[in-house]
C-alpha cells in the first residue's frame, strides 16, 4: 500500500444518506478476477443511462468534479455488500477520503486497506461540507484532521494501527505474518 | 456470549498500538470475492495457513438454469466462466475442499455451511459476504469479511479486529400464524433502520427467538447486517443441539458430548449487560413488506406507505414509483423470487409450497423458485414440492444466489416489481431499474398467485 499523509483536494458532494455498495459498484461488474479498471464503473447505474450516454445531473458527470479526491457523501456511507470492489472503484477513480456522518463498518475496513480514508466527522462540519460542494480541503491523517477553507479543523477518529499503516505505507498482513509464532502457540494451545 | 467467543479466540489482545488479533475456525470461500486474495498469496509466495479450515462452493455468479442433457449446468458468461475456473483451479492448487457447481454440496455458502454441520457454536467464522451473520443463528461468532482480509485468513487463519459493542435485540411474546421469522426480522430491522446496528453485533433474545426453529434463526440472524450490525447471533440451546447431532462435520461420540457441555457454557450469563438493548413484542406484529430502497424501509402489509422523512426518502419513493399515503396491498407485481441464504430452506420451500399447491401463478407473473443448495433441491424433490411449483407455473431452478444478487442471468429488467424472499431491495439489486419489495416466502407465494401484493392470510 502506497503511504497516505496528507490530501489536499477539492470536494465532492453526494447529498444522499445511505449510500450501498450496490450503488457504488453494481453486482454486474463484480465477475472480474483482478481489481484493475473498477474505475469506469464507479457509480455505474447513477452516472450512465442504460444505452452509457453520461447521465449530465449526476454530480460525477459535472466539469466541477473533474480531478476532487475527496468524497463527502450523507449518512450511513457505504452499507449492505462487503465487496472491496466498492473501494477499489472508488481509489481506482481517484478518490482518496470519503467523508461522512457515519461509514459502515465493513467499507470502513476495506477502505483502510486500499488507503481510503473513511472520515467520520460532527453533524455541523457535515452539514458546512454539504452546503458548499467543491471547497478545498486538507486531510492530515497524522493529526486527524480535515481542514475547511476558513481554516476551522474538524477532527476525525481512526483505529491507531489503521492510522500506523496509512502513514507508513504498511500491509496489515506483512504484520500478522510476522506474528506467526503467536499464532502457532495459539493453535497448539487450543 | 459474544465476550465469551472473544476470548476464547485471542490470538494477541489488544494493545495500545494494535487491535486483537483474533483466530478463525472456519473460513468460507466462493468464487467472487476471493479470486484477487489468491493471486496475492501467490504474488507474496505464500500458502493456506490451514486448508481443513477452509472450506469453498460456487453461488454468486452461477447460473441457476436447469442441466442439460449430459447432467452439467451450463455457464454461458464467459467472465463467470472464467471466475469459477479460477477458483476450481485455487482450490485444486491450495488444498482447498471444494463443492462446485453441479456436484452434490454445492449451494450457496450460507446454507451449506450449517447443512454440513461445519457451522458449530461457540466458533468464529468468516466470508468473504455480508450474509455470514447468517451462522449467528448458532451461537458462532459470524462476520463478513473483504477481500483483503481473506488473504489475511488464507495466509495467517487469523484477523486484526477490534471488538464490536453489542446490542440485546429482546423478542418476547408470540409470533401469530402467518406471521413468520422473516417478518420477525424486518420488523427489526424497520425500528433499527438500516444504520442503527453499525458498530455493534446483536444478540437476539427472549421466548419469540427460543420458539424458532434453527432455519428461521438463520433467517434472523441473516439479515443483522442489513441493520448495518456487524454479526448477530443466538444463543445455542437444544434446537441448535438437535439440528446439529449426526450432521456429517458435528463431533461424534464422546467428543459430541464433549462438545454439547461446552456449548451449554455460552449463552449470555444471567444479567449480562448489553451497550444498547431494544425489545419487540412478537405477539403485535403483522406480515412485513418493504415498500422503499432499504431493507430498514419495512412496514406491516396493511399499511400506507409512509410520508417520506428527508430526501433520501423521497428519492426511494419516486424510484420504486410509489406515493406516500398508497396502500401496498393490491400493488401489481411482474415477478416473484423464492430463494437466497434468507429464505431458501426446506422450510420455506414448504410454506411456499402450503400457499401455492393446486392454484395456478398469475397470467404474466414469472416465478422463480430457487432452492439454496443442492441437497435441499434433492430433499423438496422428494417430498414432490417441486412438482407442487412447476404444476402452479413457477420455474423449478438449480442452487444458488440467483436473484438476489443479479450477476448471474436471473434478474428483473428495468422498471419490473418484484416480491422477493431475499435480503437487498437497493436500487438495481435485483437488476437495473428493477424494483423490490422484500417478504417472507408467503407473502411472495400469495402474490405469485394473484399478481398482486396480497396478505397470505387472506388468499381464499
């Protein structure tokens, strides 16, 4: 995993609560055998009509959006199907941090590992980032913190070891497997 | 219990820099999300840490048509061809057990795992699927996982986790007749909404979870995660007992003893306390039906569909094309799904069947029944149900996700409603632009004979 320090992006506003991992990466596309190209399918049925002319209301389609890495979205982001894929579409497409009032847990895991960073942040930050889509803001993984424009910082919880590995570029499994021996007294334990 | 099951699976407590690090009995593998986790082990040169607890069956992007003339069920997708090769080929290549599609085990995963008796109490077990909270219905400790993480359990049987709140959802009382485990379960899920479980793995209690049967508390726990909760589970009793002894993976002999005195140590001690606790009384609730585009959008069948609160809401209305105030009885209905690892059981294939015998399916409704696996479709064949089904007019299928999860031929086309056994009505689930409404399995036969949303109770 590449390491992830700071973002510094413009944002992204899906005003929609709930957002499942259906929406994110519809079923169809999940045949592929590598994680490579989800990218063209992020958001497949809310950004292409069925004959994949560009649907122009969708905010992914609007010139604003062009190049934002961070995502905020409503409530309750990324629920239902446990499908990496979803993060992988969304890296894949460029995203880097999605931000929301709450991420469900499983996306949450996933994102980690993909250097995804899943942003919890205070109803009044959320509502300030949904009411002005395309601000800049910086993400400080280190300090936890997403900064808005006027400067105001809105800290943001994360696992320490999830935060370890972002900022060190470290595969959670290159530690398990240098936890063998745990792992072999626990087996011969039981 | 969930402490219990913890504890007893510490490989490394938590630490002030890193999570637990939690051991796994039983890893169940299908061909959709594990094909990039082993092209990492190879990549990496690793192998399966434990192949025997590693257990794997094709459900997802397999077909459901019937066999053709040599026995085999043919796969015209060539990317779910190439998908199920891949993990005929991982499995071969790892020392992996595996159930393919046309032998005798294959099914979807949550429905064999228990038929085989390798779901036991007091374990841990994960997938690669949302749905494993389905093996909560023993008392195991059931999660799903992603991709990343089956490598990690491939590679180390073991998972960095960080322990989960936990919620007593408390069901006392009496379920009616014609009021079922799915309705149980929606009603639940109606009060949580469909975030109001994350973060936390709930414990269903009380007489109404005691008086259910080891199918419908799967059915149950199934459907946890559509409350956004991590894992929900049951604690094992005598049912659980009865449902297990001779299953050809459950101890036997002494060890089944053995094994039977430790699992009558998990249940929950007495006045055990819970972060959150909910209760419903089972004795008031009514047939459920979801009317919007999450499962948390449920209401009795009578009812009206509700004003919508905020937006989101609204924009669910106008997908599935419903006003708020109409009532839902009576809604026409293109199409009825019987299956998925919520409702796919024998049991529900009776009900179905009790609701469907010597009636015909609407004109212009399609039917499909899809049995979770293969021993099940074996065992209703037997008992003449699937004559039951084709004589009605419904399509008899072969074992697996089929519509429930549209990436594998059988899906709705745009616009079409459906009255659906299954666990997702999100937009497009069940294909694009098509339109579902989640009930029990009488629900969907009642409406597969009239066309029409229709209380089962009432079909005369």
């Amino acid at each position: 995993m590449d390491k992830v320090t700071t973002i510094k992006s413009r944002t992204v506003v899906l005003p929609v609560e709930n957002v499942d991992t259906d929406q994110i990466i519809p079923a169809r596309f999940l045949k592929a055998t590598s994680k490579a190209g989800l990218g063209s399918k992020l958001f497949a049925d809310w950004r292409f009509a069925a004959d994949g002319a560009p649907k122009a209301d969708f905010v992914l389609n609007q010139p604003a959006a062009a190049g934002a890495a961070v995502l905020v979205a409503g409530d309750n982001f990324g629920c239902g199907s446990s499908r990496e894929h979803a993060p992988w579409a969304l890296c894949d497409y460029g995203f880097r941090a999605v931000v929301s009032t709450s991420i469900a847990d499983i996306f949450r895991n996933n994102s980690l590992k993909n250097g995804l960073v899943p942003i919890v942040v205070d109803a009044a930050t959320h509502a300030r980032l949904l009411a002005a889509p395309g601000v800049e803001v910086t993400v400080d993984v280190a300090a936890q913190t997403l900064t808005l424009p006027d400067g105001t910082k809105a800290k943001f919880p994360i696992d320490p070891f999830a935060r370890y590995c972002l900022l060190n570029g470290v595969d959670e499994l290159e530690f398990l497997l240098s936890q063998e021996a745990a792992i072999t007294a626990f087996e011969a334990k039981r | 219990m969930f402490e219990k099951i913890w504890d007893a699976h510490l490989v490394r407590a938590a630490s002030a820099d890193t999570p637990a690090i939690l051991y796994v009995d039983l890893h169940l593998v299908h061909e959709v999300t594990s094909p990039q986790a082993f092209t990492w082990l190879r990549e990496k040169g690793l192998k399966v840490r434990r192949p025997e607890r590693t257990v794997a069956t094709m459900d997802h992007s397999t077909p459901t048509t019937p066999r053709g003339r040599d026995g085999r069920i043919p796969v015209l997708d060539n990317a779910a061809a190439t998908q199920i090769a891949a993990l005929e080929k991982n499995c071969a290549d790892f020392g992996i057990e595996l159930h393919a599609l046309g032998t005798k085990g294959q099914g979807i995963v949550h429905v064999i795992g228990p038929e085989l008796g390798l779901t036991q109490p007091g374990s841990v077990i994960v997938c690669g699927d949302s749905h494993t909270s389905t093996h909560g219905a023993f008392g195991a400790l059931a999660f799903g996982i992603g991709t990343s993480e089956v490598s990690h359990v491939l590679a180390t049987q073991s998972l960095l986790q960080n322990p989960s709140k936990t919620l007593a959802v408390t069901v006392d009382g009496k379920l009616r007749p014609g009021v079922t485990a799915k309705d149980l379960v929606l009603a639940v899920i109606a009060r949580l909404g469909i975030g109001g479980g994350t973060g936390h793995v709930i414990e269903y209690r009380g007489s109404a979870i005691r008086a259910l049967s080891m199918e419908e508390r799967m059915t149950v726990c199934n459907m946890s995660i559509e409350a956004g909760a991590r894992a929900g589970m049951i604690a094992p009793d005598d049912t659980t007992f009865a449902y297990l002894k001779g299953r050809p993976r459950a101890p036997t002999g002494a060890a089944w003893e053995q094994a039977v005195a430790a699992w009558r140590q998990l249940p929950s001690d007495e006045g055990a306390t819970f972060d959150r606790e909910e209760k419903l009384d089972a004795s008031a609730l009514e047939p459920m039906i979801t009317y919007g585009t999450n499962p948390g959008m449920g209401i009795p069948i009578s009812a009206a569909v509700p004003e919508p609160a905020n937006p989101t809401a609204a924009k669910a209305l106008k997908y599935m094309g419903l006003e708020a105030k109409q009532p839902l009885l009576g809604h026409k209905v293109d199409v009825v799904f019987i299956g998925s690892c919520t409702n796919s059981r024998l049991s529900d294939l009776r009900a179905a069947a009790g609701v469907m015998k010597g009636r015909r399916v609407a004109d212009g409704v399609r039917v499909l029944v899809v049995p979770g696996s293969q021993q099940i479709k074996a065992a209703a064949e037997a008992e003449g149900l699937d004559r039951v089904f084709r004589e009605a007019g419904a399509e008899w299928r072969e074992a697996g996700c089929s519509m429930c999860i549209a990436m594998n031929g059988d899906q709705l086309s745009p616009g079409q409603y459906a009255v659906s056994t299954s666990n997702r009505n999100f937009e497009g689930r069940q294909g694009a632009g098509g339109r579902t409404f989640l009930a029990s399995p009488l629900t969907a036969a009642a409406a597969a004979i009239t066309g029409k949303i229709t209380d089962a109770r009432e079909l005369t």
